[in-house]
C-alpha cells in the first residue's frame, strides 16, 4: 500500500455525502501524512467543490472519471490504496469501479444500503477480491455500523464479563433526529423497482440470510418486527426501516467471523414508540406508513409521479443546521443462553444518514488503510464488524462524534 500516491479517493466527491465527507477531510480529520484525493464525473464541479472548501484544499488533487469509464477507473485505482464510493443508486451506477477494485487489488469502502446489489457483487466478484487482494467492505454508514459495531461492542464486552457471548441481541431505537436525502430515497426505489420485476429478488428481499455464504449453519428464525410489545424495554416497539439491510449485515458478520457470536444467533431491530395505549397507537402508525410506502413506490405510475414532482432529488439533502441539530440513540440488550444479560447505548451526534454517515466512513476508509494489514485481513468482501477491532470503534468515539457505552450487566 505504501507505493501507491494516495492512500485514499473519495469518488462521487460532488455526490451530497461526497461533498460532507470531503469538508470532513479538510476540516476535522486530524490523521497525520493522510494522501487523499477527489474524484468525479464532472471536472467543473470539482473544482467548484475545491473552491468551496477553500484554501485548505488547494493542495488536493481531482480525478476525473465518470462511473461507467472502465479505464479511467482502472487509472485511478492504480494511483490509490482505497476507494470510497458515494455514487448512488449503487445498483445503477456502483458495478464497474467495485469490479475494478476487487481485480486489482484496490481497498474499497461504501454506504449502500441496498442488499440486492450487495448479493450480486459478492456473487460475481468475490473470488476477484481474494486472488487481489482487495477487502471491500460495504454499508459503512449509518447502516450499519452502529448496528453492526454496536453488536460487536456488546459481545466483547458480554465476552470479558460472563465468558461467552450472547445468543440474542435486541437493538431499539430509543431517539433518532435526522430526514432523508433524495439519494437515500433513490436507492430505496431503485431496489423495490427491481423486486417488483422479478419473484426470485422479491423472496431475496424477504430473506434475513440473503448476504450469509451457502452453507452457513444459522438458520434461527429471525424475528420481523411489525408491533410488539417488549416487556425488556417497558415499550412498545414498531418497525425500523433500516432494519432490511442491518440485520442482514449483523447476520453475515456471525456467518463469516473466525469467532461468531453463536451458532444459532437471533438477532432483530425496532423503534421504541413508549408505554401505554398512546405508545401503541404510534407503533401502529409506523407500521401503516411502512406499508403504505411500500405499496406506493410497487406502483409504477404512483412511483413516478413521487419521484418527479413530491420526493427529493439525488443531490438534495439535509441542510448544515438540520445536520448538526441530528443525532441517534440506541440501546442494545443481549441475553447468552445461561440468562446472563447486558445492556449496551451507542450514540451519534449528528443527522445519521449524513453528518454521522460522512464521519463514519471517512474513518473507515482511514482505519482500513493505516490499521488493517493485508497480512490480518485478506481480500475479499467483509462487513465493518469482521474487518475492524477495538481500534476502530475508539476512532469512531474520538473523530465521528460516537459512543459506546455499557449500561449495565447481570449474571444469569
């Protein structure tokens, strides 16, 4: 990695979380001698971008390169150790740099959170990634590192307190401030788009498993939350959207990991929503609306009516106020199968799919260059949870605004 010219470029950098990811670099990143650089398609908007993050970036070279330019690309990726990607819908525009990438031996990092995308990649480009070299660690945002660390966190933890680890693990969004960017709302299209054409994507979406490799022995049931009650909690609990893809991602960490969590590991999300019938009656909302959206965007002219002329466009987003005034609180609860129990909270102080979501991959990109050899982790498609240790969550708590906290613990 030390004879490549940068150590990181940010690809799709005019991109909404492209652009806050590079104001992340220049203004809050502290980690010394980092070889950075700015790619695109656009070199008008790059260097526009350049010019807004003032002198501090003068220094900072551009790339340009457009996401269907397979040489370009292969350019590129022979100047650098890593790539991060915020080029979304991934579906439509990630293929060709995660293909170059993965054959010549190029780190990469993202924030997708589209598992139909992640399913074929892996399928198609997996063996690429261990002959090279290349470690390509998917969904480096919100979703789903503080479901997918939080986890890990908790089982060390449960691990150094009772000696083994927890075979079922709860995570309950207690607060969450933030709102959706057209981005966001574009993947999320996409990928029920692509579902309503075929009936083998549609089973692939209902499946909890679908990132695990064939073969893997979990085969629990995995709990979908609708409108529960949790007694654990004193709440009621509604469904979390962002559970189709974390839970996926948490599952393929337990099947892949040298030490999984359990053999027959449970895992599930859910929104706190408070006690009592008024508690009910917002799970119950939740769930109504979920269900609406899904039925909506399954309906071809409905969904272009919303995307045209209601819902965001790629590019808008959150403003720096609406960004700054975000945060997320969650607690976990874990159980191993003596009944011993541990509480765990992970905290973000920023909107978490883009204030939280830039420094979270910005760090992660950072942690895979400078403290993950290839020796300690080959190529190969892995989840944050599998490729990162102790050392990257105590850079998420001192450079992206994030906390890990153990709240309590009982012995069974």
């Amino acid at each position: 990695m030390g004879s490549k010219e940068f150590d990181i470029v940010i690809f799709g950098a005019t991109s909404f979380v492209g652009q806050i990811l590079s104001r992340y670099f220049v203004n809050d990143c502290n980690e010394p001698d980092l070889k950075w650089a700015l790619a695109g398609r656009s070199q008008n908007k790059l260097r526009e971008l350049k010019s807004d993050l003032g002198h501090q970036a003068n220094a900072v070279p551009i790339f340009v390169a457009d996401s269907f330019d397979e040489i370009a690309l292969k350019n590129l990726c022979a100047r650098t150790s890593l790539v991060i990607s915020t080029v979304g819908p991934y579906a439509l525009y990630g293929d060709t740099l995660l293909r170059v990438c993965a054959q010549s031996g190029t780190d990469y990092c993202d924030l997708t959170g589209e598992p139909l995308w992640i399913r074929r990649m892996m399928s198609s480009y997996e063996e690429d990634a261990k002959r090279s070299g290349a470690r390509i660690v998917n969904s480096c945002g919100f979703d789903s590192i503080p479901s997918d660390l939080g986890v890990k966190f908790l089982q060390n933890k449960a691990f150094e307190k009772f000696g083994t680890r927890c075979d079922k693990v709860r995570l309950r969004v207690k607060g969450i401030r933030g709102s959706a960017s057209g981005g966001t709302i574009a993947s999320g299209v996409n990928t029920f788009q692509q579902a309503a054409k075929d009936h083998e994507l549609r089973r692939e979406l209902k499946d909890p498993y679908s990132l695990c490799p064939q073969g893997h022995r979990n085969m629990v049931r995995q709990d979908e939350i609708n409108v529960v009650y949790d007694k654990e909690f004193k709440s009621w609990v509604g469904p979390f959207v962002m559970a189709a893809i974390n839970t996926r991602i948490v599952l393929r960490s337990n099947a892949i990991s040298n030490s999984p969590y359990a053999e027959q590991f449970r895992y599930d999300e859910g929104w706190l929503t408070g006690d009592g019938g008024k508690g009910q009656k917002r799970a119950k909302r939740l769930l109504r609306y979920l269900r609406a959206a899904t039925v909506l965007i399954s309906i071809t002219p409905i969904r272009v009516f919303f995307t045209r002329f209601v819902l965001p466009r790629p590019g808008d987003g959150p403003s720096l106020d609406e960004q700054i005034s975000g945060f997320y609180d969650f607690r976990l609860l874990g159980r191993t199968s003596h009944g011993d129990e541990i509480r765990v909270k992970v905290m973000g102080d920023r909107d978490p799919g883009y204030g939280s979501t830039a420094k979270m991959l910005g760090q992660a990109g950072i942690s895979l260059v400078k403290d993950i050899s290839k020796e300690s982790v080959p190529g190969g498609f892995w989840t944050p949870a599998t490729v990162f240790n102790d050392e990257f969550i105590e850079r998420l708590r001192t450079n992206a605004g994030m906390s890990f906290e153990v709240l309590s613990t009982i012995r069974g």
